[in-house]
C-alpha cells in the first residue's frame, strides 16, 4: 500500500486559517478577509473590520460581516452602494416609537441627517420591492465561496451553515478532505497481483 503524504496533511492551522504550500513548504496562513497568527496562538485569525476604511461609496452604509464586508443604501435612499452611490428620496427615519419593519434595523447614519432602517446582516435590500430579503450565500456570488472545498452549504434565514459530507472531514469553511483506495492488478504466472493505492480526495 502506498500513501503518497500531502505536506499539508500533519499541519494544523488555528480557525479561520488554512495550510498553503510555499516554496514547498507547508504553512498556515489567514483566510482571506482574516489576520492575525494562523496557528491559533495569541488569539488566532481574527476578522478585519473593512468598514474602518469606509470602502463604500457616498450615502452607503457599511457592514462588516466574517471575511469581508457588503454595502448597503439606507431605507429612505436608492442608488448602487458599491459604485455611484446612494442618493436621497422621501424623508424617512426610525426610532424606538417608529421602529424598523421586521429583517431590518435602525442606526444613526449622518449622511441622512437622522436614523435610518437598514437590512440586517444576512439580508440584503430587494431592488424592486424596496423590503429586505434573505441572502442565499449559497448560491449568489461572492467575492470567493462560501464554503470550502468539497464542503456542503446550506442556507439558512439570515446566515448559512458549511458541513463535510459523509466520509469526508475537517473544516468546512477552508477544506474537506475525504480518502479514497484504487487498486491496479496484473496476472502473472497464472496468479493475480494487486496494489492497492491510497490517496486523498481534494
């Protein structure tokens, strides 16, 4: 039996990180949208909060969400939060006596002047119907996926969940990985010879 040994295979990263090869060499380096230290000592992979750098356009509101960020056009505003912006339409603000309608939330944002209903995280506002709907981050793009490789996603309301299917194993969010046997038989002298090779699913 033969058992060709991934570098990777006997290096263990802290959460959020994920083993590379570089320059043949296994390490552990941060997901993306992550830093810290990736072998999980001194507080491990922590997500960076791209909203202190306001990537979003004029009138957007900003939301940090684990290994990344998505922008958002306030309720009373319309436009693309990501490149034009977002512009003004009928005053409108929220508060504990007006509060938000259900999947949304209510925060001060002073391009407005006043408190605004944004969508919760895992919500994203719905272009034609102006109402917050449920983000399938199953399936919508994204700027990588939202699972890892060979991991099954699962959408869930406002969030989603990344599971190794049966007979695979280890972190879903970066990698499942899973073994598999190919046997390679040949008859001599009458007799049948087989090897069996051992290898990883990736």
């Amino acid at each position: 039996m033969f058992h060709f040994l991934d570098p990777c295979e006997t290096v263990f990263c802290g959460p959020n990180a994920q083993c590379m090869l570089i320059n043949n060499e296994a390490k552990c380096l941060c997901s993306t949208g992550y830093t810290g230290t990736p072998d999980g000592v001194g507080g491990g992979c922590v997500d960076i909060d791209e909203c202190v750098a306001n990537p979003c356009t004029s009138g957007a509101i900003c939301n940090n969400e684990p290994g990344g960020f998505s922008c958002e056009c306030p309720g009373g505003t319309s436009g693309d939060p990501y490149r034009e912006g977002c512009t003004k339409e009928l005053p409108f603000s929220c508060s504990k006596e007006k509060p938000c309608p259900g999947s949304e939330q209510c925060v001060r944002d002073e391009f407005v002047g006043s408190s605004v209903c944004i969508c919760q995280r895992g919500y994203t506002r719905d272009h034609e119907t102006g109402k917050c709907r449920d983000i399938n981050e199953c399936l919508e793009l994204r700027d990588k996926p939202a699972c890892g490789l060979n991991a099954v996603c699962r959408n869930l309301p406002g969030s989603y969940e990344c599971q190794c299917p049966p007979g695979f194993n280890g972190n879903p969010f970066a990698l499942c990985e899973g073994k598999s046997f190919v046997f390679s038989c040949k008859l001599y002298y009458h007799k049948l010879y087989c090897i069996v090779w051992l290898f990883k699913l990736c």
